[in-house]
C-alpha cells in the first residue's frame, strides 16, 4: 500500500522561489502516489498535480493547474479530475495526458471559483461550486465526462434572485468520486 514519503517536500521542485506549499493531497494509485498540491507566495496561488513512483522515489509526470483553490479526486475508473478557480479537467493517471481540460468557468453565471469533490452519473460529471468565499455551494455545472463539454448549468434560487436584482444577465449553455488525503 502506498504510503506518504517524508521525502516528499523537497522533491517538488517545481515550487519557485518565495512559493510555499499551502495544501497536499495525495491518493495511493497501483503501488506510486498521485499527488495534488497548491503553492502560494500569498498575492497569487498555482497547484500542480503530479504522479510519483515510490521505491526509489521519482516523479513519473506533474502538470500545473492554473488556478489556485485546487480540489483533486480520483473517479471509480481511476480518472483524476482536477479543478481550481475557473477551471477544471480529466486525465489519465496513467500516462498523465490530459483528456480534457475547461478554462475561463469564472466568467460563466457570474464564476465558478471553488469547486467540490465531483460526481459521476452515466456520461456526465457534476461539480458543485460557488462563486466566492462562501462554504455553501450554490450552482451545480455538469459536463460530459468523455469530452468536458457543458450538458448542464445549474444556479441556486438564492443566486438566480440576486443576479436578476443586479441586472446582470445570466449566460446559459447547453449541453463518485473519492477525496484525496490531506
């Protein structure tokens, strides 16, 4: 069984200068360790998510996120979602590519900043976010698993109430996983 590294820390080297690691995830995956990390020098925030062999220890692949509020699960097919402020995305732990990847979800329905762990249902993969600070999720956006294209936005009545009070217009498209360890 995989186990954390002590190791582990200063072998991310991709963390830059005056960067520090804010939040570790790590999922045991056929005998390595994928791990999620999000670096902070306190103005800006990255995450990375990376897969690391055990014995001897060696990174397989990494891939930078750009957002930071990093969420990280592994589905019951073994695919890694990942996702931060505005973005989300599916690969394979296996070769590391990425099968589909989402920029730009803060400017959809007034932003999807932090996201929740996913679930899955037949073809699709639903997140819950919210659009700020908030630890109550009030919009559901579910895409399709295979491609990342949008099947479905969803907004809490709270949400929907507020906009329209704004005068903001609201954009509309068409169209179970586990939690990692801290």
């Amino acid at each position: 069984e995989a186990t954390a590294n002590p190791d582990l820390i200063p072998q991310i080297r991709q963390v830059r200068a005056g960067e520090y690691i804010e939040h570790l995830w790590f999922k045991p995956y056929r005998g390595d360790l994928l791990v999620a990390f999000e670096a902070s020098a306190g103005e800006y925030g990255r995450g990375a998510v990376c897969r690391y062999r055990q014995q001897p220890w060696k990174m397989r692949w990494c891939h930078w996120i750009p957002a930071f509020n990093v969420v990280a699960a592994v589905s019951q097919d073994q695919t890694v979602y990942v996702g931060g402020i505005g973005y989300l995305a599916r690969l394979n732990p296996s070769s590391g590519k990425f099968i589909w990847q989402r920029e730009g979800l803060y400017q959809i329905d007034q932003a999807f900043n932090i996201f929740g762990v996913p679930t899955e249902d037949g073809p699709l993969v639903t997140f819950e976010a919210t659009p700020g600070a908030g630890p109550v999720p009030d919009k559901l956006i579910s895409l399709e698993r295979a491609t990342g294209r949008t099947a479905r936005i969803e907004i809490s009545r709270t949400l929907r109430s507020e906009l329209e009070r704004s005068s903001i217009g609201l954009v509309r498209e068409r169209g179970s996983c586990a939690a990692w360890d801290r």
